[in-house]
C-alpha cells in the first residue's frame, strides 16, 4: 500500500488543510469567481430590461387612450403652472406666490359666477 505512505485516502484526493491548486480566497477556482461574475451582470442585465418592457408596455397602453390630447394640455398646464410657483420662489422680490394663486382662484370663481352654470 504505498499510497497509504504518501499521505493520502484510499480515494487519492489531497489532505484536508490544503487549497486546491489555482483556488480563490474562498476556497474556489478563479474561474468559478469569473462565472458568478458574469452571472451578477447576466441577472443586472435581465431586471433592467424587464423594466424597460414594462415601461414600454405602459407607453403603449397611454397612446391608446381616447383621451390623450387632454390628458397632454393638462399635463402641460401643470407643468406650467409648477413652474411658475417656483420661479416665483426663488427669485427675489416678488409677491407671495400663495397669495397670486389665491387672487387668481378668485378671479376663477367670479368669472364662473358671471357666466353662468355650465351644464345649463
């Protein structure tokens, strides 16, 4: 049994204590770190273009609506009038934000007032 001598099992692997040859930090080949690797990138790859389909598949749903120019001018509208609030915020010397919308709603309801029910 001159295996036996040399220090190993019956089964000829390495004693236990000692890495195999070519093995990371943890114990694993270089090869298998470069797999996981790719692996990460593969998984980061697949979610972002799950979220790219569904963000497509929500723009497909928006342009079949029967209602989209409204929905754009109120969109628009918003965006304007978000704007508006804060460009008046942060330049200096100019009335009260709060105060110009509130005379502007007033003007609203005396127009609405003045004119009329809608749906007369």
């Amino acid at each position: 049994m001159p295996e036996q001598e040399k220090g190993s099992d019956s089964a000829g692997t390495e004693s236990a204590g000692t890495e195999p040859e070519g093995a990371g930090p943890f114990g694993r080949h270089s090869a298998a770190g470069l797999e996981d690797v790719a692996l990460l990138a593969v998984g980061l790859a697949d979610a972002a273009l799950e979220r790219l389909r569904r963000a497509a598949d929500r723009g497909r749903q928006l342009l079949r609506r029967s209602d989209l120019r409204e929905l754009v001018a109120d969109g628009v509208h918003d965006l304007r009038a978000r704007g508006e609030l804060a460009s008046r915020r942060v330049t200096p010397d100019t009335e009260n934000y709060l105060e110009v919308m509130a005379c502007r709603a007033v003007k609203r309801a005396q127009a609405a007032e003045v004119s009329g029910p809608a749906h007369a």
